[in-house]
C-alpha cells in the first residue's frame, strides 16, 4: 500500500462543508483509507482572479490504487461534488479541487499527471498543512524537507487556521 497526500480546497458554496464531504467520500472508496487530516485553513486564491477566499485541507492516505487510478477516483469525487471541467486554461471558482502532492516517493510525468504536483514547493496552502503531518518529509526531486521548501518561499499568501490566523 502506497502513502498518500492529497490537497483538498474550495473556494465556492459551503466551502467548508465540501472539503468535508470530499475526506468523507475518499475514505469510503474501497481501496483508500484515512490515515490522518490536517486541520483546515482559509487561504488567498493563488494564482487566479477570484475575491472567494479558500478552505484547504491535505489528507494523508493509504491506498492500493495506482497513481492514474487514484486520479479517476479523484476527479469522479470531483464531479460527484458539482465541480466541472474549466472552460478556459485559467484558474476559477470550484466547488473542490483534489490534487495529489505525493504518492510515497513516487515521480512520475505523464500528459495528465505529475508527481509530485509540480506547484507544491510555491504554495503555502500546501505546505503549511504538510509541516503538521510530514515535517521532515523529504520532496523526492528537490532532495528538500517540507521545513526548508516552507522557508524559502519568497512571498507566502495569507495562511489562516480556519478563523485565527498562522503564525509561520
């Protein structure tokens, strides 16, 4: 069984109520099981043209699925969700976005699927949730631990824990 990180976020309706419905619905499938959630934060839109501000969360799996499996599984969750395929290539409002960070040490670079995700080392809503549950965890490309991609970021958004801001 694969260790898993997952990204979960939304930034449109119940914010908080969809990351919630998300972690329920993964932990259901048959071949993934919750190992522990970080807590949720609210955080800038990063990177896209929207005033709605995001709930975020990672959650640490073990699964069975394979790195393309759990992507379906992923993205059916999505939709199950309300999301729906962009219509352009910019970034919008989404009910829940599922992205995956890691899958154990795993790179892969495929057409529709990049391990580690390619932007997890640039945004503090990643890696703020990531120093609770993996501080030490060293990014298999970079050769880097969370800590350290944490500390070099040059400009980190706006990280609350849900209500009170993060001192990082």
């Amino acid at each position: 069984m694969a260790i898993v990180y997952l990204s979960l976020g939304s930034n449109k309706g119940d914010r908080i109520g969809y990351v919630q419905q998300a972690t329920s619905l993964l932990n259901a499938c048959e071949n993934i099981s919750i190992i522990r959630t970080s807590a949720f934060y609210e955080t800038e839109p990063w990177n896209m043209a929207s005033e709605t501000w995001f709930v975020n969360a990672v959650v640490e799996i073990k699964t069975k699925l394979s790195p393309a499996e759990l992507l379906v599984e992923c993205q059916r969750i999505e939709a199950q969700l309300g999301r729906r395929p962009s219509t352009n290539s910019n970034y919008e409002d989404r009910t829940i976005d599922i992205d995956i960070l890691f899958y154990g040490k795993e790179i892969i670079q495929e057409e529709n699927l990049t391990i580690p995700h390619k932007f997890v080392h640039l945004r503090a809503f990643t890696l703020v949730p990531l120093l609770e549950l993996i501080p030490d965890f060293e990014h298999p490309i970079l050769h880097k631990s969370i800590i350290d991609l944490h500390s070099d970021l040059e400009n980190p958004e706006m990280v609350f824990l849900y209500g009170t801001r993060v001192e990082i």
